[in-house]
C-alpha cells in the first residue's frame, strides 16, 4: 500500500499552527502519511477584524484565543507571546517554499516558529527571512529572485487552491479531500489514517 499524502496549511503568525507542528511532526514520523507543508496566508482584519475597529465581541474572541493558546503551550513548556501587531506573514511564508526548495524546510520552520512567538523575530522582513534561511542552511543567493516572483506566485497559487478546497483557517489538515482544522483535531485525523475508510461526509 502506498504512503497517503496529507496537506497541512500554516501561517506563521497563528499561534495553535505553531501548537500543530510538533504533533504533526510527530503523526508523520508513527503513521504511513507524507505532510505536504502549505502556506496559507491569513486576513487577519477578515477573520477577526482590524486593530482600529474591532467591536468589543471582537476583541473577546481574540483575548480567549491567546489565553487558550497560552494554556496549551504551558502544558508543553513552549512561549507563546502574542504579536503587537498584525504581521504580513506571506513573506515568511514564500520563505517556507524556498527552504523546502533547498532541503532545509525542518530547521527553517523550527526557528521561524519558535523565534516569532518569543517576540524575537520579525517575519514580515525579507532580509530577517534571508538571515533564517541561511542560518538554516540554504543557499539565499536566488532568495531575492524567488520571493519578488516565483515565490510569489506560488504563495498565492496555493492560497487559491486552498479557497476552492474550503480551507478558512490553521492549522488546516486534508486526507482525501477530508478537511481537519485545529490542533486538537489532530486525534481524530489519525483515527481516519488507522481506519483507512472513506472521507466523512
């Protein structure tokens, strides 16, 4: 039987993506799957409204969703300290194509995601994202190139692609067309990989 293919849509300045990825790590490396690490980019203003005109729902909806991804970092001894303000993740997320491009998408990820949410790392800057990636062992000689163009292109192929599969937020897994958003999702996808059975419909 062959590996089963299982996409996994990231952005980096979600803090329950970076609560995924040591578990996703961890589903690829006991079960028969290939991850298909994806960026998907979010409208932060879209989803949960901008900075200068949140309503007050609004705004308690975002104070729960960091103190409820505090809880679950606590319990695995991780930081997660929320942003100050919104950041345009695309770049850290083009960066993401180009260290899978080069080999070097494991440690790449691992600082990205554990810098950002210590405060320490700004991913909405090129050259902060060049310095990531060659600290993870890419050649950035064609980083520049990439990012202006092919990268680009690529970012937002997949964030089409990811619409029209009814992808709306991360960490977003999809076996067989089967969508599982959210961390504590992550059970039940390795309940459908055991069973080997079709899609829930």
């Amino acid at each position: 039987m062959s590996t089963r293919e299982v996409d996994l849509y990231i952005d980096y300045k979600s803090p329950f993506a970076y609560l995924c990825k040591d578990p996703a790590y961890d589903l690829e490396r006991e079960m028969d799957i290939r991850l298909r690490w994806l960026p998907y980019t979010l409208d932060i203003p879209m989803f949960l409204g901008a900075v200068d005109t949140r309503t007050a729902n609004e705004w308690r909806k975002v104070r729960y969703a960091y103190m409820d991804a505090r809880r679950w970092a606590n319990k695995r001894g991780l930081t997660v300290r929320g942003p100050k303000k919104i950041f345009d993740s695309s770049i850290a997320g083009i960066g993401m194509l180009y260290a899978q491009h080069q080999g070097v998408f494991r440690p790449y990820n691992d600082i990205v995601y554990e810098r950002f949410w210590k405060r320490e790392l700004e991913i909405g800057e090129r050259d902060v994202i060049r310095a990531v990636l060659e600290e993870a062992g890419a050649d950035t000689a064609g980083f520049g190139e990439f990012l202006a163009g092919a990268g680009r292109s690529e970012h937002d192929r997949i964030y089409a692609e990811a619409q029209e599969r009814g992808v709306f937020g991360v960490p977003t897994f999809i076996l067989d067309g089967e969508l599982f958003w959210g961390v504590d999702r992550i059970d039940m996808l390795r309940e459908r990989i055991e069973s080997g059975g079709p899609p829930a419909r």
